[in-house]
C-alpha cells in the first residue's frame, strides 16, 4: 500500500509538502516558520495516517504496512504515535490529530484537504510563497492566485531552499538530483549497525545492541530470502565490525572484553543452517582499541583493520594475512589526529580507501597497495561517515555526506558532489556487487540538553529538562552572564541552528543556517554579549540579535578548539596546515590583523573568571596553567588516549573537564587548585559535553536516550553506480 501522499495538502494546521516528504508550517507572509519534528520511521507513520484519514487504523496494519516485517514490538508503535502526538503539537487529553480507540488502533481526525494551484494570467508574475489554507477546503484568495501560478516552481524553490547545498553543482544541474528512499531490512527494537552483505547478497551479517542489553552489541545473522534470523555471538562480550569473506564461508569481526582486552577472530561459517561452525582467535588487538570496521580483500588472503598503535596511541590501519603469518602497518596519521578509524578494499583489490579523524571532522584517504603511498581525496565537513564505498567500477567513492544525501567524490577529479538526496540520515554504507546502497539509519541515541545540580556548590536536589524535541540537540552553553540566555544547538526546525532560551521562558533561533553546516563547537564571550560558533572549518560571531560576523576560515587550512580571550577582544583558535599545528590569535575588531600566537601548543584557554592561562603542550602532551608573572605550572589532568572530544570551564578556583570512562560515557571531573586534587562531580556524561553556570550551582549537560538503527536498503536508481 502507498503510504506517501503525492500532493501538496493541508493536514490540520500544517501543509504536507509532498517533494520534501514534510510537515511544515509557514508564516502570515508565508515563510516556512517551522518543520515538524520528525525522523524518517516517523514521517512515515505519518504519511499512513493521512492517506486513510477519518479510518480506524490497527496497529497490526501500521507494523504490516509501515514496516513491512511482523516482528516489530508493540512498543515501538507506542513510541512513534508519541513522537508524532508531540511533533504535531496533539493532547491525548483533547486530541485533534490522532485519536486512540481503545484495543482497537488509532484514528487521524485532523482534517485533510488537497491545495489545488490557481488558475492565472499568463503575465501574472508567480510568488514564490508557500500556501495557506484553513483546515477547511481550499477557497478563493487573492494570495493563492498569485502563489500557486506554477507549482513546479514552488517545489524548486522549496528544494532549493531546504535542501544541502551542493557546492559544486551549478543551478543547472541541481535539480537532477534524484531523490532515493530506504527500505527497512532489519526491524529490531534498538541498534542494528556496523553491517555487511554477503557476495551473493544472501546474508546479511550485523552487530545488535537491545534498548536492555546495557549497550552490549552481539552479532546477527539474517537470511534476507528468507527472512530469518540467528544470534551468533553472546552478551559475555561486545562483537564488532563483522565482514563476510569473498566466498561466504567465514566472518572476520572484533571481539572486545570489558576489561578492554580486544581480538580479532575469524568464524566458520554454515550459513545456510545460520550455525556457527568454529571460532578462532587471529591477532590480538591493541590494547584500548576502539570498535571497528574490518575489511577483506577480494582474494581472501588479508584482512585490514584500525587498532590501536601502542606507542603512539594512535588508530592506524594493520594489515594482516588470515593465516596469521603477515602482518603489516599501513597508515602513520599525523600526531594531532585521533587516527584511522575504517578502511575497505577497492573492488580490483589494489587500493584502499580509508577515514581518517583531523580535529574533529572526517577526511576521505587513499592508500595505493602496491608502493603504499597515500593521498587526501576530500574532506567530510557536514557528517562524520562511519564507512565508505566504491562503486561498481572503483572510479569514485559513495560516501554519507549530509544528514540527509549521499555524496560522491571521483578518483581523477577529487571534486564532491552530491550523488542523491535521501528520506533519512544514514551513518555508513556498503555498494553491494549488484549496485544496491545497504545503509545503517537512524540515530545511535536521542539527546537532550537538561538542568542538574553542581554538588560541589550546590546541596539543592535540581534535575530538568532545558528543551526536548524528538530531533538530537547537540549542545548546550551556559552564559557567563547570570541573566544572560543559555545556547542550544537543536535541529528542532529540521536544520541544525543555535537557539538562545531566556529565563523569562521565552526562546529566539539565533541563526539560518543551511541543512549542509555542520556546528562543531560553541562559546559566549566573557560578558555574554556574542556567541562565538565554528561552523565546519570557518569560525563566526553572532550578536544577541542574530547579526553575523565571519573571523576565521580558509581554503586548505583546519580549525579547532577556538576561545576567547579574557578581555573579549580577541578569539584564539588552533589551525593545521599540512599536518601542522600551531595556534592563531584574531583581534575581531581588526580582522586583517592575524598573528601567530604559539606552535608549542595543541589549544590555548584563557579563564574569565581569574587571572590564568591553561593550554596542552604540543611537545611533551602535558596539561598547563600560567597565572599571571609567574611560570608555567604543571597540572594533574591526565586524558585516555583514545579520548577525542575534549571541553574544559576555566573557574577561579579550579578547571572543570571532561574525562573519557569507556566508549560512550564521560565523567565530570574537577581540578581543586588550593587542594591540588581531582574531584569526581557527575557520571556519566555522554559524549564529554557539559557546560557550568555562571554563579557554578548548576551544570548543563546531554541526556542520553537509547536510539532506535536499522538496516536499510536502496534499489532504485542504482545503475549509476
């Protein structure tokens, strides 16, 4: 059954738009004022209600019509007509959406009614202004006369305006960007991810986190002829970065102890019986190795893999014979970089293509197998991809480009574009031998900003929610002012924007950025007067009233860890040219003033609060801190080596920080200068993001939400590959 309405309709309040598969809102002057709130699974449970609207609609239609498997759990449908009833702004009390008919199902009451174009003159100039309509069908007004003279304009407009832009695509070429949509393969209750399809596109093999396994991942195995299913591992240990071999008859994954010991094993495989015939142990991992992706070459003979360098404490690429008698490094990331963290084979197996981490974004990387030389194909600004792909040809990589495209980069052009728009964001991919895209979408987790108390100042029991919508929001800044508005970054509008929340109750969005920005980190001047954004690799100011100021960012050059100084006059940041680092000072009221501040230094903080610096030395690693005509001293703080995100709050009496406890999970920490000791103030923390109070009573910080990932598919349009 179709479940996606093909015309622009009016849906109560909102108007589905149907090119942008959207709910959306629009403004007296008819802006687009709001979109609603909704993941890809619940778009579409939403499309189901409105083309049987006014109809009783059971659950076991919603699980056999929306997922298309019949084993999804009761609670999931729970949960997504949640989601919907908030997005849509619905009571259950006094619902005008969705009505829930007692052990029967659910009913759409809102009424529907299709926007019909208006006739007009042929001189009639067309506006470029979404529709309005009451919630009664569509009747004469003088401004749909003028609106809806074309409506495939309306939707070139509309797809312009909130799609990602493609920076090297012309005007010309946009609009052939094909729109391609997943297909559910798997439909379990929590995480299905780090996928891989069999040669023969038989089986699919994944690792599956349940919403109650503690964030313990087992590997699956699933017949997609079919449709079964087996567990191939237990929960005694996390299974990780599962690859088939050329002939399906073995699995190569990462088995990761929580003592941190980590294995890489093959296991013997009779898929057809979906029976594990042996598992044995390859090579021994690094110790405090991350989870994988692992990749088999096209003979069968090697297998390639990050581990963990222990000297350099580093994620390089290792190649390793699977009869264990070679064993090689491939990879030698520059020393500011967490590493290589995913390779694959070229489909002729001469080449590798890998990911490489670079202050906090993605870059895509070749490595030519037979004189092991590399070389930078493209960066990743707007999505950090957990795998890639080639085609079909091994002329161009297919990458997760945006939170809602593909993208592709050619071998001989080494120029982005975007390959596809897609209904749903996904975080790796596979091109299987017949073309098809397997892709993991959906979301790891769902995070929210919220309010609790700092128990080393504060006694009083505080624990509230800042914002909560069904979209991820992905930070939170205090303002160092006390009555000054706190930041948060949420994609509640579809995009990701700053939204500043006031203690009055009252919210303004702060920025417009398009759907292809990426923002990396946030920071309020000492007087809380502007708000400093880096977005991608540019740095920006924005004033209180949203009046943007662009500081830093050029071609070639990445940008990390920006501050300010304690005066508000100046921003530093660290800049990497060519694999080295150096930090830049900016005087924001003289931008063509740019000075080299140090090259000993990985990041340079100066502390609002008390007359100090504090820095990490490029040299020897160490943490430091410089009162004022004194020496530097030494500090205590030590980080895991594997520990990328790293945040810091400057106090008078002491440095607040993040400290990496195990791969999700952080713990708020603080350094006591007087007593020369580290207190333990909150955990966890997920993701190392937190942000003090002004008046240091109240810390705000992430909470988790167990996500919801599935495996999915695309079939159509895949010839391009």
């Amino acid at each position: 059954m179709a479940i996606k309405p093909n015309q622009l309709l009016q849906v109560g309040e909102w108007q589905y738009i149907p090119e942008q598969d959207k709910l959306m809102k629009f403004d007296a002057e008819g802006r687009l004022s709001i979109t609603a709130d909704l993941d890809n699974l619940c778009q579409k449970v939403a499309n189901y209600f409105i083309v049987n609207a006014g109809k009783l609609v059971t659950k076991d239609e919603l699980l056999l019509d929306v997922w298309g498997i019949r084993d999804v759990s009761d609670g999931r449908v729970t949960r997504v007509i949640r989601v919907l009833r908030v997005a849509l702004g619905d009571d259950t009390r006094e619902p005008r959406y969705i009505e829930t008919i007692p052990k029967r199902g659910y009913r759409f009451i809102a009424p529907v009614s299709e926007i019909v174009p208006l006739a007009v003159k042929e001189d009639t100039e067309p506006v470029l202004t979404p529709a309005h309509s009451d919630s009664t069908p569509l009747r004469s007004n003088p401004l749909l006369v003028s609106v809806f003279a074309l409506v495939t304009v309306l939707i070139m407009a509309l797809t312009w305006w909130l799609w990602p832009a493609d920076n090297t695509a012309t005007d010309d070429t946009s609009s052939t960007i094909p729109m391609w949509r997943y297909t559910p393969i798997t439909a379990l209750d929590g995480l299905e991810f780090y996928h891989n399809v069999s040669a023969d596109e038989r089986y699919l093999v994944y690792s599956y986190a349940a919403p109650d396994a503690n964030v313990v991942s087992v590997l699956m195995l699933q017949d997609l002829q079919e449709h079964k299913r087996a567990q191939l591992t237990d929960k005694s240990y996390n299974s990780f970065g599962a690859v088939f071999s050329p002939d399906g008859t073995k699995i190569a994954y990462q088995r990761y102890y929580q003592n941190e010991k980590c294995e890489i094993r093959l296991m013997s495989l009779s898929a057809d019986k979906m029976q594990v015939l042996d598992d044995n142990l390859l090579k021994y991992c690094g110790e405090k190795s991350v989870s994988i992706r692992i990749s088999w070459s096209p003979d069968g003979r090697y297998i390639v893999y990050p581990n963990m360098d222990d000297v350099k404490k580093q994620m390089v690429l290792q190649m390793t014979s699977t009869d264990n008698t070679i064993s090689e490094v491939l990879t030698v990331p520059p020393s500011s970089s967490f590493g290589d963290y995913a390779a694959r084979f070229s489909r002729a197996g001469d080449q590798l293509v890998f990911l490489r981490e670079a202050a906090g974004s993605a870059q895509i990387w070749l490595l030519n197998l037979a004189d092991r030389s590399t070389r930078l194909l493209t960066k990743v600004p707007d999505t950090f991809p957990g795998n890639v792909d080639w085609d079909l040809t091994d002329s161009s990589i297919i990458y997760p480009s945006a939170s809602n495209a593909l993208g592709r980069v050619w071998l001989d052009k080494g120029e982005p574009t975007i390959l596809a728009y897609t209904d749903a964001y996904a975080s790796e991919l596979q091109v299987t031998t017949s073309g098809k895209i397997v892709a993991s979408i959906g979301n790891f987790s769902r995070i929210n900003p919220k309010k609790v108390s700092n128990r080393i100042t504060n006694n009083e029991t505080h624990n509230e929610p800042v914002f909560s919508s069904n979209r991820n929001e992905t930070f939170v800044e205090a303002n160092p002012v006390e009555d000054g508005p706190t930041a948060v970054v949420s994609r509640r509008s579809g995009s990701q924007q700053v939204w500043l929340f006031y203690h009055d109750g009252s919210q303004k969005q702060l920025t417009n950025f398009s759907d292809a920005q990426r923002i990396r980190s946030l920071m309020f001047s000492p007087n809380g007067s502007r708000l400093m954004v880096q977005l991608n690799d540019e740095i920006w100011l924005f004033d209180i009233e949203g009046n943007p100021l662009k500081i830093a960012g050029e071609k070639d050059a990445v940008l990390a860890f920006p501050s300010w100084s304690k005066d508000g006059k100046s921003l530093f940041y660290s800049e990497a040219r060519q694999g080295r680092w150096q930090v830049i000072q900016r005087d924001i009221n003289d931008l063509g003033k740019r000075e080299v501040f140090a090259n000993d230094k990985e990041y340079y903080y100066e502390s609002y609060y008390a007359d100090y610096a504090f820095w990490r030395s490029s040299r020897d690693k160490q943490f430091y801190i410089q009162r004022a005509g004194e020496q530097p001293q030494k500090l205590k703080i030590e980080l895991p080596e594997t520990q990328v995100m790293l945040r810091f709050e400057l106090r008078k009496t002491g440095i607040y920080y993040s400290y990496l406890v195990d791969e999700l999970n952080y713990r708020l920490s603080y350094l006591d200068f007087a007593a020369d000791d580290i207190t333990n103030v909150l955990e966890p923390i997920q993701f190392g993001r937190f942000s003090i109070s002004a008046d240091e009573k109240f810390i705000f910080m992430l909470e988790y939400d167990f996500g919801d990932m599935d495996i999915a598919v695309i079939e159509n349009d895949v010839d391009v590959l």
